[in-house]
C-alpha cells in the first residue's frame, strides 16, 4: 500500500478532515455571507478556501481557532447521508462553488474537491452541529474526537479557484491537527526549525550562492563557499563512479529538433522546453534531458553483447521551463546539472545490474550521511509500451533486488511511467522531512524509437534493456537539502572551510599562517582570520560560518608550538601540537564525521 493511500485510512486523517469541517463551521459563523469552496486533509494538516467580504487577519485566526475549540467541545456526532443531485442543490443553493461541485459529481467526472475520476460519484454530504458540507469522508464518530489542545490555525495565503488564474482568488485557511498536545508541539517546533535551516536563508548567510534579477529567475550563481561543497561532492562522485565501473562521457547542451522528436520529447514534453534557436536554418532544443545523447553515443559503434553492461555517467546540465509561480530556491530551478547514468545490459544481466545500481545508490546516499531510506516501486500502468514479459520480468527484478537490499518499501502499482517501471529512493533529512532523491528507471521506448541493438552470442541483433539512473537528481537540489538536513554546519569532508585559525593579536599571525601552511599540505582547507578584531568576535564569527574547527593562537601557543582546539559544538578539545590535531582533523574527514 502506498503511503499516501495508508494516511488516507489513518486516525490523524480523519481528525484533519473533521477539523477543516469544524474549521469552516466557525468562519461561517462569523462571516454568515461567506461562501465555501474545498477543504481537504493534507500532509501535516488541513485547509479550507472560502470567498469572504473582507481579507482575513491575524486576530481573525485568533477567534476562529477559539470558536473550533468551543464546537469541539460540543462533542456533536458527524452524520453521513447520501442526497440525489437535486437534493444537493437544494441544500447548497447560496453556495455557488459546491453548485459547481455538485454538476462534477452529477457527470461522475469529478469527487468532491474537483479532482478528475473515472468512478460514478455517490452525492455525500457530513452534518454536525449547524454545518453541513458536500463531503464523502471519512470522519472522526464526532467533533469531541478531536483533540482541541492539538489544533492550530497557521495561516492565510490566496489561491485561485480550481487553480485556474482566470477564476475568482479565494482566501485559503491553512491549519493543523494532530492526536496530542505534544505532537503539535514537536511539529510546531520542526516549523521553527525548519526555518532556521531554511537553504535560501543559510545560502545567503553562509555566502554559499544567489539568484539574480539581471541574470534571470530560477538560474543559480554559485559562490566560492557554495561552489567548493559542489566540488568536493563532485569529487567524490566522480571517484565512487569510476571504481564501480562507469565511464564518463559529456555532451552537448542543445541538440537538433529532429533528435527530440526521435526521442519523443517535442511529442510528450515540449511545455516544458525552451523555445527552439535557429542555427544554418535548423532548429535546435535546449535539452531538456541527457538521455538522447547518451543512446547516440552508445549508437556510435557495433555493440556486441561482450561489450554489455555499458554504465554512461554525466553531471549534464539541463533547462526545463519552470512557470514563476512555482520557483523556489535551489529546490525549484530553470537550469540545473542532473547526475545522471545510463545501464545498457542483455536481458540476462538485468538482475545483477537492478542488484548493482540499487547498492551504488544507496551507498552514495548514505556517504552523505542519509540513513533512513525508503523505497517505492512503481509498476506498469494501463497505458503502456514494450513487450508484457519486458515488463514482468523488470519488476521482478526490481522488487527482488529491494527484498535482497532489506530497505522498507511500498509499491504504487499502475504507477510507473508508460515506458517501464522504477524505483524511487526516499529519504528522510534530520527533520524527519521525505525527500525524493534517487530513481532507477526502466526504459522500453527508447530503445524501440532509436532501434538500438546489440550482437548476441547467436549473431543476430537484439535490443538492449536501458535503465535510467538519476541518482542526487539535480545537484542544486541536492545541495539545497544538504543545507538543510546540516543547518549549513556541514561534516568536515565537505565544509568549504574545515578550520579557522584564529590570533589572539596581531603579533600571533605570522605562527597563525605557519599552522595554516602545514594543514594545507595535509590536504586541510584553513584559512587566518588575521583582522585585528578580539578574540571572541573572531570566534563568534567563524561559529556563525559553522567552521568546524577553531584553533587559536597567543603567545603561550607560539612558544610551545601548540595550538588550542575547540569545535564549533563550542566544545573545547584543548591544548595540542599541529601534528595531534592534523591527525585528528583527517581522521574525521576520512569517516566522513559530522563534527
């Protein structure tokens, strides 16, 4: 079962859903001319859009999180009963977005927030206390099931109607539900924390990149600090790859239009792809993906099956049209490098090579220090290509290399792309926040659309299997979740800055820079803070830039050659000789310790 589908069958679901009607009750009340549109249960909450005569205000929140308080305790049951489509307008006949609804749900094309379905709808509507609502559910017995010391209305933000700009803005009520008071509060923290940690915040306080108006929205300029994480990260990769057996190739970052349509881009994927440029009076693509490249290269000569597997890996940068709206730091960009790998095996390899490319992957994620993973394997869906057997036989393969990998794991069945199935990695950051990072993707259409072949051991031609593997995804992204999984205080191996040297007065800084020169040829990255500021200002700021080593220097330290050693944990490890600390120093980068 996915996850999603066991939130939905949950406790804490039904308390969300029950608190949006609760929630929509007391806006009401308040405002008895208001209209409502949909309120559904989300992850970590709930929201309500209603049409009001006036914006919302803080102290609005305020009275209406009091009045759900007082409903809740008036402990009225949730009744459910089925109503024809006449019966529905009836009742919400001075509520035009259920009128809209209810016609959705009369076509059996819509549910009752207006999601598209295949399925006949039953008309539903919940009654409790004085509300009643267009709903099929599932709710709590009663309001008094609701825990009203574990509710929070968090905020306002606009949204269209159906999403569509050209329909009325709705004021959108955010909340949060959850089973006890202490559950709310360690969400409540997560949320402060979570803005703490903010990578957009920390990007700019660690000088680590920026965006720019002049060079165009969701474009990253990476700085110096930014830019060294990125390339020991880089580093790392590229050494892991080529002792796991990949060889590196790199490509361009436009190609002809012929090459897309071949690919099947310009058909499935042109919205997402810049305007065509026009060179000796033929049109070329921004990519908006590496894959054509790297099947034109593996095109490029006679492949006999000894020549299987072939492991294709590029950092490629991309540039997919992303609209403004949806833009958000490093998470969300225009242009950004995908670390990507293409596997081209025989049929019988394919087992061995889902066993590899899922342990690299997860071997990679835990070198940066991710632990809990999940895993979610999509199968095929009703529209498909390739041959059924193609299909069963990958899926086994990938459900078998999970089950041998011991990684928890769900499958979305029907829910793989219509050109083969995957895997999705997952993992969970120190919040406890699930991203999606890694995806081992199946591929039966390209092989088809570029007649790619391989010589058998028979000495006929036959397709290649292809799987795709993008295993950070985008490496600004990654890196935006670095910086938030560490609060920027990065381990040791990848602190652009791994230990800040700091004189005690101008008269240290020459033993200051000696110290410094030793680390460096140790492979250290040191620097001098040789400003003639005090001591604590200079330790302040280089615990602010999360260094994670501080070594100061005065004359007792000059005279014995020694240097006093403290952590950014603000832990002090002391007096020792550059010698002690140099050893320690690289022992923590080689364990990849957090410091």
């Amino acid at each position: 079962m996915a996850e999603n589908e066991k939130y939905e069958e949950s406790k804490l679901y039904r308390v969300r859903h029950s608190a949006a009607h609760v929630m929509a009750q007391a806006v009401l009340e308040k405002f008895p001319k208001g209209k409502v549109a949909i309120g559904p249960p989300i992850e970590d909450g709930f929201y309500y859009d209603f049409d009001l005569p006036r914006p919302l205000t803080p102290e609005d929140l305020e009275e209406i999180e009091a009045r759900m308080r007082e409903i809740i305790k008036n402990d009225s049951p949730f009744v459910r009963e089925e109503v024809s489509a006449d019966q529905a307008r009836e009742i919400f006949a001075d509520q035009p977005y259920k009128l809209e609804l209810i016609d959705g749900l009369e076509k059996g094309g819509e549910d009752e927030h207006g999601n598209p379905t295949d399925e006949a709808q039953i008309i539903t509507i919940y009654k409790d206390d004085q509300f009643v609502d267009l709903c099929r559910g599932p709710h709590v017995e009663s309001t008094g099931k609701i825990n009203p010391k574990a509710i929070k209305l968090m905020n306002v933000a606009g949204a269209y109607w159906r999403g569509d700009e050209k329909k009325p803005m709705l004021q959108r009520i955010y909340g949060t539900a959850w089973l006890t008071p202490q559950d709310l509060k360690q969400y409540l923290w997560r949320l402060e924390e979570a803005k703490k940690r903010d990578h957009r915040k920390l990007g700019r306080e660690l000088d680590l990149f920026s965006i720019s108006d002049e060079v165009g929205a969701g474009l990253i300029l990476w700085h110096p600090k930014g830019a060294m994480v990125r390339h020991i990260a880089e580093r790392f990769w590229e050494d892991e790859h080529l002792a796991h057996g990949y060889d590196f190739v790199y490509t361009p970052h436009i190609g002809k239009a012929q090459l897309w349509e071949t690919s099947g881009h310009l058909g499935f994927y042109a919205e997402n792809m810049y305007s065509p440029i026009e060179i000796d009076n033929q049109k070329y693509y921004l990519k908006p993906m590496n894959c054509p490249f790297h099947i034109e290269i593996y095109k490029s000569d006679i492949r006999s099956y000894r020549d299987l597997p072939l492991r294709y890996a590029e950092k490629g940068t991309v540039y997919r049209y992303e609209r403004s709206g949806v833009m958000h730091g490093l998470m969300r960009v225009r242009g950004f490098t995908q670390d990507d790998a293409h596997h081209f095996c025989a049929p019988s390899q394919m087992p061995a090579e889902i066993d590899f490319v899922l342990s690299f992957s997860l071997h990679i994620l835990r070198s940066f220090g991710f632990q809990e993973i999940k895993a979610y394997l999509s199968t095929r869906p009703e529209k498909s290509v390739g041959d059924p057997k193609q299909w069963e036989d990958a899926e086994e393969a990938l459900e078998a290399a999970l089950k041998r990998s011991g990684l928890p794991y769900d499958v979305d069945e029907g829910g793989g792309a219509f050109y083969g199935p995957k895997i999705d990695l997952k993992i969970k950051d120190a919040l406890g926040r699930e991203w999606q990072l890694s995806t081992i993707q199946f591929d039966f259409n390209e092989p088809e659309r570029f007649d790619m072949t391989y010589i058998d051991e028979d000495g006929q031609p036959h397709r290649p299997y292809m799987i795709h593997r993008a295993l950070m995804g985008s490496i600004e992204r990654f890196f935006g979740i670095l910086i938030e999984h560490y609060g920027g205080a990065f381990p040791v191996w990848l602190s652009p800055v791994q230990v800040k040297i700091i004189p005690i007065a101008d008269r240290h800084n020459d033993f200051a820079f000696e110290v410094a020169d030793e680390l460096k040829k140790a492979g250290l990255r040191a620097e001098v803070d040789d400003r003639s500021d005090r001591m604590n200002a200079k330790i302040r700021d280089a615990e602010k830039a999360k260094v994670p080593y501080m070594l100061i220097v005065g004359d007792r330290e000059m005279e014995e050659k020694q240097i006093d050693v403290r952590r950014r944990s603000r832990e002090r490890l002391g007096a020792m000789d550059v010698a002690a600390f140099k050893a320690l120093a690289l022992e923590d980068v080689a364990n990849k310790v957090e410091g």
